[in-house]
C-alpha cells in the first residue's frame, strides 16, 4: 500500500495504491500538463490489452471547488470504476459552479456509492485493507464541512485517515462523539489544507482556547497538510494557519512531523508493517520533528524518522 499527497497549491488530491488498485482522493489539476496528473498518470499503469487506464475509485471529499477541479480531465483519461460520495448536494441558489456540475454529470453517468458513517467496515478490501467511514452526510446541517467525508484505511497495524475539509463542529458533533476508540492513527491527511477550523468552532471569536480532544485521539505519527506553503500565501487569511500548524507540531510524533505539501512537494508513503516516507518517490521537503522542529530549515532527500536527514544536498533540495 503506497499513499501518494500531491502538491496542488491551496488544494486537495491524494493517489491511493492498494497494490495495483488505485484511489483518488479528490482532485484539483487543470490540464493534462499539470504536474499532479503528470505524477498519477506516470503511477498508474495501463491495461495490457489497451485503452484508458484504470482508476478503480474516485472520492470525492466535499463539494468545494479546489476538491473537485479537473474531475473532465480526469474522466477523459482514466476509466473510473466506482465514486465515493457523500451524497451532499449544494443549495439551489449556490453560485454557479462549472466543476460542480461536471461532477453531478459523472454521478449519473458512473457507478456512485454515498457512503454513511459507521463503526462497520465498508465494502472493500484488498490485500487485508479495512476502510471506515467516520463522517459524512447530516440532516441537521447543511454547512458543506460539516458534511465532508472522513474516511480510515487500516493495513495491518497502520492506518490512514483522510480528513477532507471537515470541521471542528463535525468532529466535535459526529466523529468523537461516536468513535473515540476509532480514531488514533498513523498518518493523518489535516482537514482544510491546515486551517484553525479543526480546532475552533466558527462561533469562537476569541480563538483562544482550541478544541483538541480529536487530535488527542488520533496521535498521529505523521501529519500531513495539503496546502500552500504558509510564506507564499496568495492571502494570508487562507489556509495554513500559523495557530493550528503549531498544535498539529505538537501533537504529531517526534519520529514523524508535519509536512505541508506546497512547501515540500509530493509526498509519499509506503505502508506495511512499518510506514516509511519514500525519499525516491517524494520530492523535496522539510522534515518537522514534533514540536521540536528539529531539522526544520533543513531541505534534502531522506528518509524521515531515521536519526538524521539522510543524501548529498545539492542546489535542487532548495527548490533551485
């Protein structure tokens, strides 16, 4: 099982293997040369006998424009087998929304599965994989985070959870309300590109008193957030924000960290008996020890976790 975080800018697209079987994880590229379509298009192998090649899942998080761009791009070149969904539909007078559009065009034309949130394992494995849905759908709010998808994929000892751009009121509300003992985690993928709505509810003004309890459970050993780099913010009232970074620092492992993908590049992660950052496959990054941030300033190919940064640096691990 290899988990594949894809720079995109201020965004969401992760590449899931399951050992020939291949989900992604939202989308944002714009076109064929987009270096992320690039990557998964270089990862996925085609059919021997010919044609499209396959991408046997495509999970749509939420509804949000930068989760859901380039979903044309991705139908033109890859036969889809199975989207997974919420089953949340924008208001009727929502701005208009192309991208949105071509989603609902590929939920009618494609098998689509909307997903419910339970203790019970959802109808999919391979090679010993157990996935879980922890949030999704709700009647009693129709705010778009508060619907987003939280999915767990469980190998082994080792999981994964994505948590797509669902809130502190959703994690509050829905998630440790009904599955406290579900919810520690390895690796965790940080809910809105690294936003302080994970940990304060919109109503908290002040912003100083930070709801933890989630990130408590999930202890993560790795963090990772799929955004911008914080330094070169188009707006600086976007996400990530410097507050929830630093409580994503401390409550992520010593022996892992905190990547950001805009800062670091692809990421990705090879899993089995032990989860190991690919310094082959993961482009450059920062390594972020816990709240420690030892090696913060440092760039080069190695493999985190593992004593020191490892391999020759060179003008390119500074992004040169």
């Amino acid at each position: 099982m290899k988990v594949y975080f894809l720079n995109v800018g201020h965004g969401d697209m992760s590449l899931v293997d399951f050992d020939g079987v291949f989900m992604l994880i939202d989308c944002k590229v714009t076109s064929t040369d987009d270096d992320a379509f690039k990557f998964i298009d270089e990862i996925i192998s085609a059919p021997e006998g010919g044609g499209n090649k396959k991408l046997d899942y495509l999970v749509v998080t939420h509804t949000d424009k930068d989760h859901i761009t380039g979903l044309d791009t991705i139908d033109e070149n890859f036969e889809i087998g199975q989207i997974w969904e919420s089953g949340y539909r924008r208001s009727d007078d929502a701005e208009e929304s192309p991208e949105y559009d071509v989603l609902l065009d590929l939920i009618e034309r494609i098998s689509t599965k909307q997903l419910k949130a339970g203790s019970s394992k959802l109808s999919f494995s391979h090679d010993g994989v157990d996935a879980f849905c922890l949030c999704s759908k709700s009647n009693d709010n129709d705010e778009v985070h508060y619907n987003s998808l939280v999915l767990k994929f469980v190998k082994g000892e080792k999981s994964v959870i994505f948590a797509g751009d669902s809130n502190c009121e959703a994690w509050k509300n829905k998630v440790v309300a009904n599955y406290p003992d579900m919810l520690d985690a390895d690796i965790l993928h940080a809910s809105h590109h690294g936003s302080r709505s994970f940990f304060f509810e919109e109503s908290d003004s002040d912003k100083k008193n930070p709801y933890t309890e989630a990130i408590e459970s999930i202890s993560p050993e790795y963090t990772i957030i799929s955004g911008c780099d914080p330094e070169d913010k188009k707006d600086k009232t976007w996400p990530p924000h410097d507050d929830a970074i630093e409580l994503y620092q401390e409550y992520s492992s010593d022996t892992g960290g905190v990547y950001i993908t805009g800062k670091d590049g692809h990421l990705t992660f090879d899993i089995s008996e032990k989860i190991e950052l690919n310094s082959e496959l993961s482009e450059n990054y920062v390594l972020k020890k816990g709240k420690y941030n030892r090696y913060s300033k440092l760039k080069a190919p190695f493999v985190a976790g593992i004593g020191s940064p490892k391999g020759k640096i060179t003008d390119a691990s500074f992004g040169k």
